[in-house]
C-alpha cells in the first residue's frame, strides 16, 4: 500500500512539473511569437515610410519641374496658377511621410539623407530663373533621391 501511495506521488509530482516545464515553454514560444511578429510590423512600418516619402518627394519634384518649366516657357498665369497650386498640394504630402520616418527611424544617416533629399527638392523653386539651373537643380534633387533611397535600403537590409 505504500508502495502504491509513493508511486501515486510520484506520478502527480512529475505531471505536475511536466506541465510547469510545458507551460514555461510555451509562454516562452509566445513572447518569442510576439517579439519577431512586433519586429516585422516595425520593418514593414519603416518601408512603408521610406517609400511614402521617396514617392512623395518624386511628386514634388516633378510637380516643381513642371511649374518651372511652365514658368520659363511663358505659360499663361491660369496655368502657372493651376500648376503653383498642384506644387502646394505636393509640398504638404511630404509632411507625413517625412514626419513617419522621422518617428520610426533614429538611424542619422537615414535622417540626414532624407533632410538632403528634401532640400534638394525645395530647392526647385528658387531655380525657375534659366532652364540649365532648372535643369541642374532637378538633376540634384534625383541624385539625392538616389543616394536617400540607396541609403535607406541598407538600414532596412539590416
């Protein structure tokens, strides 16, 4: 009898700490679960800002170009109008995408490249005196774009 009662402790005390070891384990496999899932959502998040920006920027600077070139070519004032109220539209889309990146990448890098890229777009308005500095200015801005871009992939391919 005993005999039996040991064996009948023994067997709940090893169930018992079978299903210690087997919960651990799983709430171990779940945080696990969770940390590589919030890391994915933040990898996403991340490219979905560098790509917003890059494309909104993209916008703006061919917003701009467009509104030079009208300008230097002599369009009538509707159109210059029409195309300065597009290049506004353009300008304010860059807000959030730049302000996303900004919250979701630290990186100085990335930020600085971004802050060029940006700069170099603007810098689009000022350059509607002569098609060749138009033309020298657009050309800043895409090289700009490229190195932001280039730049931005290796953070992310991190």
């Amino acid at each position: 009898m005993l005999g039996t009662l040991l064996a009948t402790v023994i067997a709940v005390l090893g169930t018992l700490a079978g299903a210690i070891v087997s919960g651990r384990y799983q709430r171990q496999s779940a945080e696990h679960a969770e940390r590589v899932a919030r890391g994915e959502a933040l990898r996403r998040d991340r490219l979905a800002a560098v790509t917003d920006l890059a494309a909104a920027i993209s916008d703006h600077r061919t917003a701009m170009w467009v509104r030079g070139d009208a300008k230097l070519k002599g369009d009538a004032p509707d159109r210059l109008a029409d195309l300065r109220s597009r290049s506004h539209q353009t300008r304010s889309a860059i807000t959030r995408p730049l302000v996303a990146l900004r919250v979701l990448i630290t990186d100085p890098a990335v930020r600085q490249a971004a802050d060029a890229m940006v700069t170099a777009t603007h810098a689009l308005r000022g350059a509607d005196t002569d098609t060749d500095v138009l033309t020298r200015a657009r050309q800043e801005a895409l090289a700009s774009h490229d190195h932001f871009v280039n730049v931005a992939a290796a953070y992310l391919g991190n």
